[in-house]
C-alpha cells in the first residue's frame, strides 16, 4: 500500500501580517489561525436593535469584536420577514460579535 504525506505541507503562515489594530497583552498566540463565519437569520423587525441609530451600534460591535458583521438588505431578502446576519472573524473575534448581537437582541 502506498501512503501519503502531504498533509502537512501548507497549512501555517496564512494569517501574517493581517492586524486588526486591537491593543492587547502582547501575547501572539492564535487559538485559531483560519477565518470563522457564522450566520444568523435576525426578524426585521429586530435588526433596528442590532444596527443602531445610522449604523452606530452595528459600528460599535465591529469595533469592540474586532470581527467584520455585515447585515443584508431587505432587497437581499426578498419576501422574508428576517434579515441575514453575517460575522466573520477570528473565531475569537466572531464568538465575541455573536455575543454582543445575542446581548442587543435580548435587551429588545
């Protein structure tokens, strides 16, 4: 039988050089080096508590997460009657973002 050693050849090295500019500790270990998305189908009339007045509250959870959250358009939509929510991150950053949405949503 014929083995296979290649899975080790390019795993390491993706994430360098991409700071987010977040003051911290120092400390450089990465829990996990690749990128985690996470999706979450918000009710319409809900995504006011998530975006904020002009964008402001949706602004702060990007800024405090360091992860990147994106809220489709209605017209993205379509009939439905809830929104698409998009986090992306570190999986660090995207636990932090999903939290603080959860935290907006119950305060609702």
């Amino acid at each position: 039988g014929g083995r296979s050693n290649n899975s080790n050849a390019t795993a390491n090295n993706s994430n360098r050089g991409q700071s987010k500019g977040k003051g911290g500790s120092g400390d450089d270990s990465e829990i996990a080096s690749g990128d985690t998305t996470i999706h979450m189908s918000v009710p319409d009339a809900h995504v006011g508590a998530i975006m904020g007045k002009q964008g402001a509250t949706l602004a702060e959870i990007n800024s405090l997460s360091g992860a990147d959250v994106v809220v489709s358009s209605r017209s993205e939509m379509g009939s439905s009657k809830s929104r698409q929510v998009t986090i992306s991150g570190s999986a660090e950053d995207a636990q932090a973002a999903h939290t603080l949405i959860l935290h907006k949503l119950k305060q609702q």
